[in-house]
C-alpha cells in the first residue's frame, strides 16, 4: 500500500470509527456540560432570588407587627396634677390590624408565584446553557477534526509536488503541473491557516463556559455522543412542559392571585384596640380611683367601591388576560421552532446518510483510478488534483454535515421536558 493510499484510509477512519475509549483527560462532552452548569452564575443568581422570595412569601402571609400606645389624656394645663381630675389618665394600649378578608393569604400566594417565575427562568438557563455549550463544544470538535484532515491531507500534496518535480526533471511533466501544484499547496496552507483561527476561537467560547484550564485539555477522538430525541408528535406535546411556558403559567397565576386580592378589598378590615389607663388620687368619698379598660374594634366600610375596588378588579382581571395571550403566542412560537429545527434535523440526517454510503466512497474510488491513471501517463496531473480535492472537500464536508446534525439535535433537546 502506497503512502497515498494509507493516509486517505485514515482520512475515513477518522470519520467513520469510533475509538474504544479516551484518555483520562479527554475533556468530553458530557463534563463539560456539568462544569458550565455549577459555573454559570446566571442560573445561581436566578435559583437564589427564588429562594429569596420563597422567604418572602411567608412573611407576607404574616399579621402586621401589633403597635403599642402610651400616653396621658385630659391632663390639667395650670397644675398639671394628674390626681387633680378623675378623668386625669395614664393611658397603656395595644393595637392590631386585620386586613380585609384573606389578603395576606392571596399575598402569599402571590409571592410564591413570583417565586416560581424565577425557578423556571433557572430551569430554562439551564438548558439555554446546555444547548449553547453543545454547540460550541461541536465547534471545536469540527475545527480540530477538519485541521486533522488538512495535515494529513497537506503531506498526500506534498508528495504529488514532489512526484511532478521529479517527472518534470526527467521529461515526463511541464513546469505548468508544477506550478499547479505549488498552488495547490500554498492554498491547503492557507486553509489549514483559517480553520487554525477558527480553532482558536472555538476554544475562547468554551473557556468562557468551563474556564481557560478546563478549556485546554484535549477532546476525545470519538464523536460527541448526544441523549436522543422523542418524536415529533412527543417533543409538541412535551412543549406544554417547558420552563418558557412554566413562566407563562406563572405570570397566569401570579394575576389569579391578583385578582383574588381585589375581591377581597369588598370585604371589611378592621383593627382592635385594646387600652388600660391609669388613674390616681381619691374620689369624693375618699376611696381611691380605679384604673380603667377599654376596648374598641375599628372597621373598614368600603361602600363606595365604583373608583377603587371595582377599577383594581377590572385592571386585574384584563391583565390576567393579556396573561393568557401571552402564553398562547409562547406556545405557537416553540412550536414553530421545534418544527422547523424538526425538519433541519430530518434533512441533515439523510444527507449525512448520502454522504456515507455513496459520496465518500465513489470519490476514494475515482481517487485511486485516477491516481493509477496518471501513473500509467492515462490522465494529466490536473485530472488527478481534480479528483483529490473532491474527495478532501466531500470528507469535509460529511464531518461538517455531521456536525450540524448534532448541532441541531442539541437545538431540539432545548425543547425536551428534561434538562438534558
């Protein structure tokens, strides 16, 4: 076997076999998955500010703090005696509000909901970072599969510029098929140049998800391996499941919780007053004075309710409405996405299949002829160039049609009830 022939075997080796295994410090896919997850403070900051208003929401379910009184009453402004006058009283009292009906109930709730708004936002940053980390890590592996191919690919022209040099010393080629593949050289160096760049920056997006460390370590041969996908009818139905629309239903129920509020401003409040006061000297009879109790209940009477209660109610129920459109046009709209991604998917797959069972193999083939043919002086070197950036550019191609497959596979497990 020629050196030609054993680097164009490696060349669909590296596309089509999978390794047994990686070394130790491979970074794959699935840790740099769980190391974006524990890095991202977004999803920290929005998991915290849930807890937050978790603490909240009991405590707005709570009385408001009772208030103490303390005071004098009916004093006497010339001597300023407080055993002067009978009704001369040093007054101590306690007071505590009640709401109208169960307000701080519904208010509770309410926060709750609130609540529930950011776990679902940090449920979807999840697996926004999820997808977003896929699809760079898919990059970088690309990138770095793609140089492979170049190099490898880059010493199969160096052989053909050296095997024309030679021919043409000895008569058999003109100096055009040399300078051709001078040419041809200087333009694989040039593409190895630009995929070296994108290589780069492939891994400065992933060192801004898992750190610069982590980022260096090298990736496995093998390819990303991805969870996969439900049906098409499953992901649809799945999508009443997703954290998007979890926010919809929350921002649905922080409103009910709203509405509720305004209902129960038609009910009465009320406040209790509970006072001791204190007197002191004799009466006329020369006994002393007693101290005094009193009670008294405090109520709210909403009677005009036509430009306070019924307006909030009003303006609660509408917005509990657009509430609901909101979660409709949600709805239609990941639909629409996992539709349209459903079907990039479909078509990739069945390219990637075209690729694998008939492209790759018949340019090899005319590859190998052509090559015999032109050392058999049946063909000129330009038909043999011909032939061998068709089958380096098909075996790019099918990594780069196999790459976006799985790209877009991590775009469609955004869509997936779990955060996988």
């Amino acid at each position: 076997m020629s050196a030609y022939q054993f680097i164009k075997c490696i060349n669909v080796f590296l596309i089509f076999i999978t390794p047994v295994g990686a070394f130790a410090n491979d970074l794959t896919l699935a840790e740099a998955e769980q190391i974006a997850l524990h890095s991202d403070f977004i999803t920290q900051k929005l998991k915290t500010r849930a807890a937050s208003l978790g603490e909240r929401a009991i405590a707005d379910g709570q009385l408001p703090d009772p208030r103490i009184k303390f005071g004098i009453i009916n004093m006497p402004v010339v001597s300023f005696d407080r055993s002067q006058q009978p009704i001369t009283q040093l007054q101590f009292g306690l007071q505590q509000s009640f709401p109208r009906g169960r307000t701080l109930h519904y208010k509770s709730l309410q926060t709750q909901a609130v609540a529930s708004i950011d776990e679902a936002l940090a449920f979807d940053r999840e697996k926004q970072v999820l997808r977003s980390l896929r699809n760079i890590y898919l990059d970088l592996y690309l990138n770095i599969n793609t140089e492979s191919i170049l190099q490898q690919n880059r010493d199969l022209f160096i052989q053909m510029l050296d095997i024309t040099q030679r021919q043409y010393a000895a008569g058999r080629d003109n100096q055009h098929d040399v300078l051709n593949a001078q040419l041809e050289l200087a333009l694989m160096d040039d593409r190895i140049a630009e995929i070296t760049g994108a290589k780069d920056i492939a891994l400065a997006e992933l060192a801004k998800w898992i750190g610069v460390l982590e980022a260096q370590r090298p990736l496995p041969t093998n390819f990303p391996e991805l969870p996969p996908l439900l049906t098409l009818d499953q992901m649809l139905s799945d999508l009443q499941n997703h954290p998007l629309i979890q926010v919809e239903n929350a921002h649905i129920n922080v409103n009910n919780q709203r509405i509720k509020i305004a209902e129960e401003q038609y009910k009465p409040g009320w406040m209790l007053d509970v006072t001791y006061g204190e007197r002191i000297g004799n009466s006329v009879d020369g006994s002393s004075r007693d101290d005094l109790v009193s009670a008294m209940l405090i109520v709210d009477l909403p009677l005009f309710t036509d430009r306070r209660q019924d307006k909030r109610l009003a303006a609660s129920k509408l917005q509990n409405t657009a509430a609901h459109y909101a979660r409709s046009d949600r709805l239609l709209e990941l639909r629409r996405q996992v539709e349209k991604e459903y079907a990039h998917w479909v078509r990739l797959k069945q390219r990637f299949e075209l690729y694998k069972t008939r492209a790759i193999i018949d340019a090899a083939q005319n590859s190998e002829s052509t090559l015999k043919a032109y050392q058999n002086d049946l063909t000129d070197f330009t038909t043999l160039m011909r032939a061998r950036l068709t089958e380096l550019n098909i075996q790019i191609n099918m990594l780069q049609i196999r790459i976006n497959h799985a790209k877009s596979q991590a775009n469609l497990l955004y869509f997936a009830r779990t955060a996988s």
